[in-house]
C-alpha cells in the first residue's frame, strides 16, 4: 500500500526531534556553533525533518545520501524563506547533529549522511537559495516580507505563514548574533542594511 502524508505523523517527526535537540543542546558539539548557527539551529533541524517528512516521505531513520542531498540543495532554496545567514548555517548544523543522532542512535548512518553534506558547497547552497526563479509562490511571498518589501503586515497572518509554509522558520530571523532569539516584531531592513547583513556569511563563504 503507497504511503500517504498524514499531520499526525508529521507532528510525530517534529515532537521526536524537538526532544532530540533539547538533548543536543547540552552537548560540547553545539556549543562549538557560531552564535548565529545557534541560533538557526532549531530551526534548520525542524525544517530538515519537515521537509524530509513532506516531500520525501522520510523520517529519521531512512534519511540516505541522496535524500539529504535533495533537502539541502533543492527543498531549502525552493521551500524555505530566510536570510543568507540562515542557508550558511544549515550545513555545519546539520553536520554535528547528524554525528549527534548516531551516538544516540537515532539513525544508523550518520557516516553516510555527513558525508553527502560534506559533498556540498556552502556556495552552492547560497546561490540556490539566491536565485528567485528557484522560488515556489509561497517562499516568493515569504521574501518580500523578510526584506521589508512588503509593510503593516499583520504578525497573525506571518505566523501563520511561518506554521503553514515555512517549517515554523521564522521571517523575523534576527541578526543581532549576540542573542538567540527572534524580536517580536518583523525587522524592514533598507537595501544598504540588506545586502550589509545578508552577503556577511556569503562572502565569508565563498
């Protein structure tokens, strides 16, 4: 019998990994994060397992080379509405909480895994996620908010937006390193501030 997508288990996916992550926040590896990969962190991990989930039908444990590969370089830049500092942090994050999720034995094939990551450019995962035409409706409309594009937009609607189609990534990503949490409200940047905080990591990177 095909499988199908069910809310049930999906919400089953998230609960597993938001109790994982608390555990993996304890640890030695996460602490060796960057500030702004602390940050994203959450959130990437969450949005790694929903989209695995969603469009791959996988859950943890039947993660492989070419599965991860295709969450990373193809469902984050098309699915996912966040900032350049957010795309540089999928990678080393997922890279520790992988080697995580093996010592806790949560997947058997963390070798494999890390190693088809490892085969990916924190470049090429920028450059997917920079090319608009990469964009499905949902991230389109997701980027005008995040880059202020679009003003007095109701916080219910980008919450909702957030829950709905963006794996609870928030578009109010704060880039204030030295905290790890959003603000409140949804930061408009002008074009200068912009491409000042959006091309850092990017540059960094390349």
């Amino acid at each position: 019998m095909e499988r199908e997508y069910s809310e049930v288990e999906a919400e089953k996916h998230f609960e597993n990994n938001r109790l994982w992550f608390r555990r993996f926040q304890t640890t030695r590896s996460f602490r060796k994060l960057t500030k702004p990969e602390r940050a994203a962190a959450g959130y990437i991990t969450q949005a790694f397992v929903g989209l695995a989930y969603k469009y791959q039908l996988r859950s943890p444990r039947q993660y492989s080379a070419k599965s991860v590969k295709e969450v990373v370089m193809d469902l984050f830049p098309e699915k996912i509405a966040a900032t350049n500092v957010f795309f540089t942090s999928v990678i080393p994050v997922m890279h520790r909480y992988f080697v995580f999720l093996g010592v806790q034995h949560k997947i058997s094939n963390a070798k494999t895994l890390i190693k088809a990551l490892e085969s990916i450019k924190v470049r090429q995962l920028l450059d997917g996620h920079r090319n608009a035409s990469n964009w499905d409706a949902h991230k389109k409309l997701g980027m005008q908010v995040l880059m202020g594009y679009k003003q007095d937009v109701d916080p219910k609607k980008v919450s909702a937006y957030e829950e709905d189609y963006n794996m609870g990534v928030p578009l109010r990503f704060c880039f204030d390193f030295s905290v790890n949490w959003p603000p409140k409200n949804i930061i408009l940047l002008t074009e200068k501030l912009r491409k000042k905080f959006e091309n850092v990591m990017y540059e960094n990177n390349k």
